[in-house]
C-alpha cells in the first residue's frame, strides 16, 4: 500500500513538473519603452521571450494619438529570419511587424537574455501629457513549431488600446504603371473590407519568392554540374585521342 501510495505521490509530481515546464516555455511577448530627453522622442523594442520554434507572426503595436506621433521603425538586426513593419495605413494608432523564419526560431537567434528582439518603433510626444507605458501589444497570427498558438500568446500593455483596431501588415509594394514602392496594408485571409491588393497574409508571398530563388539556385546548381560534366568529358575525349594517336 505504502509503495502504491509513493508511486502515485512520484507520478503526480513528475506530471506536475511537466505541466510547470510547459506554461514556463509558453511564448511571451514583450514591449520596452524609454524617452531620449536630447532626441525627445519615446523608443518602444518589441521582442518575444520563449519564442523557440517561432516560424512566423504578425504583431500589433497600439498607441495613442493623442499622446504620439509615429516617427520612424527599424528592424531588428538578423540573419535567420526576415521582418517587415511599419505604421499601418488608414489605421490610427497602429503600428504592425511581422516575422518569418527560412526554417524556426532557434538558440543563435536569441540574445543573451534569451530574447528574440523583433523591432524598435519611435515615437515623437505630441505635448506633456504622455506616458511611455501608453502602448499594447499583442499577436493576430502566431505559427510554431507547425502550430498555431495564437490564442495563447497574451497581449501586454494598455489593452484598451487594442478596440477598434483591425489586424493588418504593412508592407512595400511596386505596381507595374509606378516605379515607386507605395505602402499599402493587407490583411489576413478572409478578413473584409480590405483596402489592399492582395487579400492574404504577406508572408505567404515571401515564402513563394524564397521558394523561387532556392529555384534558381537549383537550376544553377544543375547548370554548373552540367557544365563541369560536359568539361570532364572534354577532357576524356581528349585524352582518348591522344591514346589513339600513339
């Protein structure tokens, strides 16, 4: 009986440590904000702790305009992953990122807190009265690990700031009868109402352009074992005929 008794008493804790470990590596996503009193602007780093496995997202970040005005965006510096943001267009306060892995989100793609750092957005006060803690965050796609998660990664921030705020991703794009890149905003599949070109999500045309440089890659793979191929029985042909000659 004692023995049973320990044996569930070991099973349940062990069950309990996994369920512990589990909820520890569950993602989160998180906002920095600090003001520059020489530049007097605001800077807000988004990143997401957890984020192993992350193979693509696309993220929110609300503000008030009342307090802000969006000044400038700049992309985290990486090498395994893309990303893409900006201030999104016909939408006030509301400023969009999206990432996308070549594979997912591993170890090398972290900093030394174990951050994944996604972008910096800056921003200028509009007079005294704001605060840097203004701002909400939070995902409307979130793909890992060949899952969807999205409903489990939680907003940070002023959720306030999430009403009346339509997902959407902001990206450049060039039109035949323009040579100019234009921002437009696209938004999910299925979503109405959309005032972009394209009705999908922006990554699924990186993937397609990734996908069509690894295909070039590919045919020039093969043109140059092709032509090494074509060298090497020159090469033969030549050696054959010297044979002969002797």
């Amino acid at each position: 009986m004692k023995k049973t008794v320990v044996s569930l008493l070991v099973a349940f804790a062990m069950l309990f440590a996994v369920s512990v470990t589990a909820f520890a590596e569950a993602p989160e996503i998180g906002i920095e904000s600090a003001y520059d009193a020489q530049s007097d602007l605001v800077t807000v780093k988004v990143y997401v702790n957890n984020a192993l496995g992350l193979q693509a997202a696309d993220f929110n970040l609300g503000f008030s305009e009342d307090m802000y005005t969006f000044e400038e965006y700049t992309a985290a510096e990486t090498t395994g992953f893309m990303v893409v943001g900006g201030k999104a267009e016909g939408i006030e306060g509301l400023c969009t990122v999206s990432v996308i892995f070549t594979e997912k989100c591993v170890e090398t793609d972290l900093d030394s807190d174990g951050k994944l750092n996604i972008a910096t957005f800056t921003f200028k006060p509009v007079n005294d009265a704001y605060d840097i803690n203004e701002f909400c965050m939070w995902a409307s796609s979130y793909e890992a690990n060949d899952v969807d998660i999205t409903k489990t990664v939680k907003a940070v921030g002023n959720t306030v700031l999430q009403e009346d705020k339509t997902d959407a991703v902001t990206l450049k794009q060039t039109q035949a009868q323009d040579d100019n890149a234009q921002e437009k905003t696209t938004k999910p599949s299925g979503t109405a109402n959309t005032n972009a070109d394209l009705n999908s999500k922006w990554y699924v045309y990186l993937i397609a352009g990734v996908l069509a440089v690894g295909a070039i890659a590919g045919i020039a793979f093969v043109a140059i074992k092709s032509n090494h191929n074509n060298e090497e029985s020159e090469e033969e042909k030549t050696s054959d005929s010297d044979k002969n000659e002797e």
